[in-house]
C-alpha cells in the first residue's frame, strides 16, 4: 500500500515514519507498505529506504503537493504545520499551510476518489484559554491563537469530507510533545522537554514554572502509537466520531522531577532551580484534569507511568 506523510521530517513525523517502515503491515489485510512517500521543506536525516520517496517543499506550492501524490496514497498522516507562535507572528504563512494547504491536500484526495484514510494531527490549542476545571468531549472550543483557528478549521473540514464519503478522516488533538530533541526552536514550551535531556546529561536546569505546575505529558512514541492506531481504526468504529482528544498523564513539574531522579540518580536533584514565570505558569502550568472518555474507549493511551513517559520520551522501546 502507498503511505504519505506531510510533515514526516518534523519531530513526531520522524518517528511516525521509523514505525512505518518497520511495520510489516501498516493496516491490517491491506498488504505490505510499498510505497511511502513523505513531503517536507528538507529530507536531512530521513533513513534510507527503498520504499521511502522524500520530495522536498512546501505542500502551499501545487507543484510539491502533485508530486507528493503522484503514487495515490490508501493512506495519508497530515503532520505538515506551522507551530503556534510562528504562525501569530506570521499569519499569512499560518492561512496558507495551516489551512489553506490543508484544504488543498483535501480537494486533490478528493478528485483522486480513493477515499483514503486520513489522520489529521490536530491540537489542545482548539480549546483556547483559559481552560474550563475538567476539559472533557464536551468542552466547548474558542481558539486562542490562529494556529489554533486553522487546525479547528480543518477538523471542521475532515469531517464533511467524510461524511460525504470522499475521505475517511480521523483528528487527533495532541497534547505538548516530549522529549523534542534541544535546538533553538522558539517554542515557549521547549523547558517541558529539555528537562528531559538536562537530567538525562546532568547538566543543570532552570525551570521557568514552580515545582507545583501541572502539565500534560505524551512522549513522542507513545504518539506516534496513538497515530497509527487511529490509523488501523475501521471505518465502523470512527462513523460515530472523528475527532479525539488524546488521554494524557497529569504530573506536576515536582513529580516529573522525581521520576527523572529515580531513573538518572539522586544526584539530579540538586541540578533543578525553580525559577517560575508567570506567563509560563499561566500558560503551561496550569492544566486541568482531562477525561479523554471518547478517545480512550477506542484504545488510545497515554504512557502508562511516568517511568515509561521517560523511557518513551528519550527514544526507548517497551
Ligand atoms: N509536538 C507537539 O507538541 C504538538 C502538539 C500539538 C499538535 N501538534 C501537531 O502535530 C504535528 C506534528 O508536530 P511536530 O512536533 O512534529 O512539529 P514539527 O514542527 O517538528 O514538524 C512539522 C514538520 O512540518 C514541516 N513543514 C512545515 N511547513 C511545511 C510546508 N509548508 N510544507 C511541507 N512541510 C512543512 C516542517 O518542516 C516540519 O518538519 C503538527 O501538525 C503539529 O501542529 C504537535
């Protein structure tokens, strides 16, 4: 079968694409993965496969999007994205791949009249702010930030295109990330994934919220498992639903700390100063319980622990 991933040399596309090559078969009884093309501004780093086709750009430019689905994909992960901030810095960037490429990507599916499965990488961010003491399938959604907007917009957009039978689409809305590897990504939240490096290297850390934040956590493996289960879900068992927010553990920093400290040693400890801010308090330290009914019944899964959260999060398998 022909895969493609937008997106799949982004930090969660990299690993989504390490599972689909070792997967024998990506969904059940549909035969081998032949094909899997991914399309990114750079291919840099994607392994080398003969079933791997990178092509290289932007899926806003029709030419990169025609050769991205030269081989008609059965199946197709929509990971491409511009991050939040940059795309309230930069609207007209944001409209054009958070959305309008987006729609673009779906009208040419569409006219290729396969009806493929869709999974659309969706975001907390739908919810806005501030969040409601429990956010649960009924939580109501106001966008905070137009990166947010534009992923609902597209939620929005899957479902008709399903309902009217010309895609087959499944959203997940991902909770922050972890462990993306350290690099000056801008990203205000990067602190919730370089404690992980810091404490795994020993190296000291500062951590912009109190010891008392609380956040929710997903490691990168445990998403990409989530992915591609909602991939392998049938078409019966998403006709009722389509849109899920994932399940997450809840921890505070302090206890996020300890379990790095049971994992890396005692002497970890005293590499943590607190030194709270209070935009990124309000921001990512304050998250409320998440009752993910809808998502859970399916099969979707948090880490499990936060042993595990720690082990998935620096790259480790079960
Ligand atoms: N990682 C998170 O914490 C998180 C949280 C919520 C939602 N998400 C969503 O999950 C998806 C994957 O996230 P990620 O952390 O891997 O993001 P990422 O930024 O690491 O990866 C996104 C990839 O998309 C590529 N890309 C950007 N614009 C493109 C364009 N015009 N054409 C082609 N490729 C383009 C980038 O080069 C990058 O490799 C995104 O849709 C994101 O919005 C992620």
């Amino acid at each position: 079968m022909n895969v493609l991933v937008t997106g799949g040399n982004g930090f969660v596309g990299r690993e989504l694409v390490r599972r689909l090559l070792a997967a024998g078969e990506v969904l059940p009884g549909q035969g081998p993965l032949t094909r899997l093309t991914v399309v990114d501004m750079s291919g840099e780093g994607l392994p080398a496969d003969p079933r791997l086709h990178v092509v290289c750009g932007s899926i806003a430019e029709p030419a990169v999007l025609g050769e991205a689905l030269v081989a008609p994909p059965q199946l197709v992960f929509h990971l491409a994205s511009i991050p939040g901030g940059a795309a309230e810095r930069n609207y007209a960037l944001g409209l054009q791949v958070n959305l309008l490429a987006t729609l673009e990507l779906f009208e040419r599916l569409r006219a290729q009249g396969l009806c493929p499965r869709v999974v659309f990488t969706s975001t907390i961010a739908v919810y806005g702010s501030p969040l409601p003491a429990l956010v649960d399938d009924a939580s109501p959604m106001k966008p905070g930030l137009s990166y947010g907007a534009h992923k609902l917009v597209g939620e929005i957009l899957l479902e008709d295109y399903s309902r009217r039978g010309w895609l087959d689409g499944r959203t997940l809305r991902l909770p922050g990330i972890v462990a993306r590897p350290p690099q000056p990504s801008g990203l205000l939240s990067a602190f919730m994934s370089d404690v992980f490096w810091k404490l795994a290297a020993g190296e000291p850390f500062t951590c912009p919220v109190s010891a008392d934040a609380v956040a929710w956590w997903m490691s990168v493996g445990c998403c990409a498992d989530n992915l591609l289960h909602a991939a392998r879900l049938s078409a019966e068992q998403v006709r009722e639903r389509r849109d899920y927010t994932l399940p997450v553990l809840r921890l505070s920093m302090a206890e996020l700390v300890e379990g790095l400290v049971q994992r890396f040693g005692e002497d970890r400890r005293a590499l943590v100063r607190y030194q709270a801010d209070e935009g990124l308090e309000a921001a990512f330290g304050r998250l409320p319980p998440l009752d993910a009914g809808a998502a859970e019944a399916l099969g979707f899964r948090h880490d499990g622990s936060i042993a595990a959260l720690i082990r998935h999060a620096l790259g480790g398998r079960d």
